[in-house]
C-alpha cells in the first residue's frame, strides 16, 4: 500500500503541475477568457458531453433490410469484377503462369485428386475422408490410358502440357475459393496491372515495389472498365463495413453513441467519427447504385419518436471566413451579391470578363444571368473547385499543376492570376506569413493562438533561401540532404499552416459557438431539446416535434449572429427533418 500510496500521489502531483504550467501559460497569453467563458470549457461542458450522452436513436429496421439488400449486391459485383477482369487477355495470361509457378509437379498427391475431377474418373471417394480411394484395385479397373499410368506411377511425364495446364489452373481456383482472381488481394491486382498490362504505377512501397492502392484504382477507373467495376465494388463494401456493419453491431438499445474529440485537432474542430460520414450525393456524381447506399447512410440516423431534427448547416463558411479575414472587398462582394462562388473565381482569376472572342456576350456569377458561367461554360468553373480554396490556403503552382494535371506554367497563370484578383487576399497571404517568420505564432480572430516557433528558427537563420534549391544543394554538403529536406518541408508547411490555421479555426469557432448559445436558449425556453450533433459546418438538433417549427427562426438567428464576421454575412438556413439525410 506504501508503494501504491507513493505513486498515486506522484501522479496527483504530476497532473497538478501541469495543470498550474498550463494556467500560467493561459494569463500569459491572455487565453483565460477564452478558454474558461467563451469557447473551450463551455463547449466541453455544454455541448461536448450531452452530445456523446445523447446518442442517435436508429432506424433497426431499414438498416437490416439495407444489409441484406447491400449484401445480394455486393456478391452480383464481386462476379462482375473478376469476369470484367478476366475478360482481359492479359489478366488470362496471368491466370495460367500464376497457377504453374504456384503449383510444380512435385504435389503428386493434389494432381492426382484434380485429374480425377477433370476426367470424371470412376472413382469412389471415401466415406471417411471424402477424399478418392486411390486404391490399385480401383485403378486398375480403369481403362488403359496415360492418365491411368500416371496414377500407378506419379511419372508426370506421361502428362502432356495441356493437362498441366488444366490442372495447375484448378488447383490455382481451389486456392482461390472458386475464383482465379482474389480481388482482396493488392498482390494479385498490382502483378496484373503492373505486370501484364504495362501500367506505370503512381508510387512505390517503402520497400521500392510498385504500389496498387486506392489512388491507383481511382486513376485506372477512368480508362479500364474492370478498375471501374472494381472501384464500385469497395465502396459498395466500404459503405456495408463502415455504416451498416458498424452501427447494427455497434447500438445500444436502438441508439448509437458517436464520439466527439474537443482537442483532435489544432483548429478546435472536432475530431469524431461523426465526420466520416459520407456526403449527400445527387444523381450524376456516381454510379446509381452508389449514389443510393451513399444516401441511405444518413437516413438510418432519425430523430426519434415525437421527435424532429433541425438541420442548420453554414453555406460557404471557410470561404465567407476568408473574404472577411482578408479584407478583400471583391472576395465580400461575392456573398453579399449572392454571386455562385466558384464563377466568381473563374471570372477574376482567368479574366473571363475580357475574352469577348470567347465570351461575346461577356459572363456573369450571377445565377440568375443568361450568361452564368456555370451555363455556359461549366468546365472554367469545375476547374476553379480545384484550386479556389487551394491557394487562399497556401497552395504554389506546383502542387496546383499536379492536382489540377497541368503544366507549371499554366498553374503559375492561375495562382498569379488568382491573386492578383483579389489583392487584399494576397497582402493578407503576405503579411500572415511575416507574422510567423517575425514571432514564431499566429493568431485567429477569436483570439485562438497557433505557435509554429519552427518558421521563427529557420527563417531567422537561413533567411527566404531555405526556399531555393540551389541554396538547399549547398547546405546539403554540410549538413546531408534529409536534414536540409526537412528544414526545407517544416519551413513550407508553416508558411501555409499560417494561413490555412486562421481560417479553419475560425469556422471551428463560428460553429462551436453558436452550438453553445442554442442549446443555452433551449435551457433558457425549458425545451426538452439539445445539439444531437456536428458534422463539419453543420449543427443537428433534436427536439420535441411540437416546436420544432418555432424553434426554426430562433436556431437561424444564433447560427448567423452568434459570431460576427466583418464584411460578409453568414447563411445557415435550417430544415425541419425526421432523419439526418431530409435535411439536405
């Protein structure tokens, strides 16, 4: 007990040291109101913990009906996969070699049990072993063949390559389960892709193997009908594992408990599984019968018996934060004209307004217009998706060349482009990263700190040449090319996280404060009702069906109004549902 008593108490000690560093460092830097009245506490107290003891009461029914129906679905796949895949010649190719170099004719046992099977032999299996009796007796009644020969002696010789053939391929099935092709197996598909069909993989193993993974299938999906088929398989059997499976044998009584991390992440969003799951999809952006389990997912998730769920989900919440961080009244006018986002972005970046031997009737972001982009040329505004946040976040041309699949230089034009659209943007991108270069933190508008002291140390040594290759090569001689790599990589990575920092931390604190003053004014009203939820942007709350309608305009209010963002105006219309997938 001595022993026992004297480590309890180092441990109590421990912990109460910490705490007191930690108290100090809070008044240090000013943090105490945030962290005990505004944000941090309140939310863990408020929100966090009722939401984990809520739970998600569970459609039982819908969701056994949906595993029996995904299962039928996913064996009707699996058989379209491997035929699509052994359709090739080259995956047949693979078949036959595979299965001689898997089986060598020293097996003489297994051979003679596959001949048999192959020759509808007369020969009787054992009652016992269910294995044929190779008795002489039984062999001997056989007609005179080389196949008889072979079953007296075990001289393979007497087997011509074609019989090899068959039997090596039949064991290689019965190894296979009934298929020749593991379809599981990223050994099977890589020596086929790679292998036999001369396809360059996209990276390597640790170990420097060629790499069939997700992204592969993804990139071989658009150009092979078998990695596509493939490619509908697993998410078929993604969304049976991760939703279904998890949530029938993971309820309690009808419910299921998802968990919300407060500190997952350095923003201040949640780190919860209640993030995974899948976005709404609309009939177009997949295959139908993904597009239909994709959005049942959220429909297993319901309100409860007397119950609704009010769904408010923010509209654009990181771009609103980072026209109103910025400052750039062109960024702002965006939203407060009620102008499509990305549109936006294409015109000011491309100067779409000036090609009139394109455009004659020029172009517009406004929905409404005869001549929104997005109507007449939808592919300028597809390709804006890929990099409009992107570069507020940090993103160079080089990365956006390899994301977007264009040439440097072209991504050079749409970064240089981009930002001198929107010149508040960039003197905000300028004078953010001065702030870490200089002192080492940033800070949002909330007042939540990030320290990157890392920047501070480099740049204070090395300067703005850490970033020139040339510079990197001769550093490299003095102290070897991975300490120089990684000074260079800590150095990139902070000079975005500067940026990318302010502005998701910034929505995490819209969000988690708003959930803070709803259910606040549910206690304050004596509504039986609480936040159920968050799933990115968006807030579910559950409460009585009989006021759900009058709590609409009051949720709103709080959602748009808790947290002011200068210049812009935040959306968060809500909707009145009975499960989490009406909403949308």
């Amino acid at each position: 007990m001595e022993i026992l008593s004297k480590y309890a108490a180092a441990d109590t000690d421990l912990t109460l040291r910490i705490c007191n560093y930690f108290l100090t460092k809070l008044k240090e830097e000013k943090l105490e109101k945030f962290f005990f009245e505004e944000e941090v506490m309140p939310l863990y107290k408020e929100v966090t913990v009722p939401m984990e003891e809520l739970g998600v009461d569970l459609d039982i029914p819908l969701l056994e009906k949906t595993r029996e129906e995904i299962s039928i679905d996913l064996e009707k796949n699996r058989r379209i996969v491997i035929n699509s895949i052994l359709s090739t010649a080259e995956a047949k190719e693979w078949v036959v070699d595979t299965a001689l170099q898997t089986f060598p004719p020293s097996n003489k046992g297994n051979w003679a049990q596959n001949l048999i099977t192959l020759y509808s032999l007369p020969i009787p299996r054992s009652e016992k072993t269910g294995k044929y009796s190779l008795t002489r007796k039984v062999i001997d009644e056989l007609e005179e063949s080389n196949i008889k020969q072979f079953l007296l002696t075990g001289d393979l010789k007497l087997l011509d390559d074609l019989e090899v053939v068959r039997i090596s391929m039949s064991m290689w099935k019965d190894l296979n389960e009934g298929e020749y092709v593991n379809i599981q197996s990223k050994k099977h598909l890589g020596e086929i892709a790679f292998d036999y069909m001369g396809i360059k993989p996209l990276t390597k193993t640790p170990k420097g193997q060629d790499k069939f993974d997700m992204e592969m299938l993804e990139e071989l999906s658009k150009s092979h009908d078998w990695a596509n088929n493939l490619r509908v398989y697993n998410k078929l059997g993604k969304i049976k594992s991760t939703y279904i499976d998890r949530f029938l044998d993971g309820q309690e009584d009808g419910k299921y408990f998802f968990y919300f991390k407060q500190n997952g992440t350095v923003s201040g969003r949640y780190g919860s599984d209640a993030q995974q799951l899948p976005k709404p999809k609309e009939e177009g952006d997949d295959v139908p019968i993904i597009v239909h389990y994709n959005n049942l997912v959220r429909s297993f998730l319901i309100a409860g018996k007397g119950r609704k769920v009010i769904d408010a989900d923010y509209e654009s919440l990181e771009p609103h934060c980072f026209a109103s961080v910025s400052g750039d009244e062109g960024l702002q006018d965006i939203f407060n004209n009620g102008w499509d986002f990305y549109s936006t972005i294409a015109i000011k970046t491309e100067k779409l307004d000036e090609q009139r031997d394109k455009y004659p009737n020029g172009v517009s972001p406004d929905k409404k217009a005869p001549n929104f982009l997005k109507k007449i040329d939808p592919s300028k505004r597809n390709q804006a998706k890929g990099y409009a946040l992107g570069i507020a976040y940090g993103m160079e041309a080089y990365a956006l060349s390899k994301g977007l699949e264009i040439s440097q230089k072209d991504a050079e034009v749409l970064v240089d482009g981009y930002l001198n659209g929107f010149p508040k943007l960039k003197e905000w991108r300028i004078n953010s990263r001065e702030q870490v270069k200089q002192h080492g933190f940033i800070v949002n508008r909330v007042g939540r700190i990030r320290h990157l002291p890392k920047a501070k140390q480099i740049y204070s040594k090395y300067g703005e040449q850490i970033l020139d290759w040339r510079f990197r090569k001769e550093l490299s001689e003095r102290y070897g090319t991975e300490a120089v790599t990684q000074l260079y990589r800590d150095y990139k990575n902070a000079m975005n996280n500067c940026l990318n920092y302010q502005l998701q931390s910034l929505a995490a604190a819209v969000v988690n404060r708003a959930a803070i003053q709803i259910n606040r004014k549910l206690n304050e009203l004596g509504i039986d009702g609480r936040v159920q939820a968050q799933v990115h942007d968006q807030l579910l709350i559950n409460v009585p069906e009989d006021v759900a309608e009058q709590l609409k305009p009051i949720i709103q209010e709080l959602m748009e109004n808790t947290t002011k963002l200068p210049g812009v105006t935040l959306k968060a219309p809500p909707e009145i549902a009975n499960n989490w997938f009406e909403g949308h």
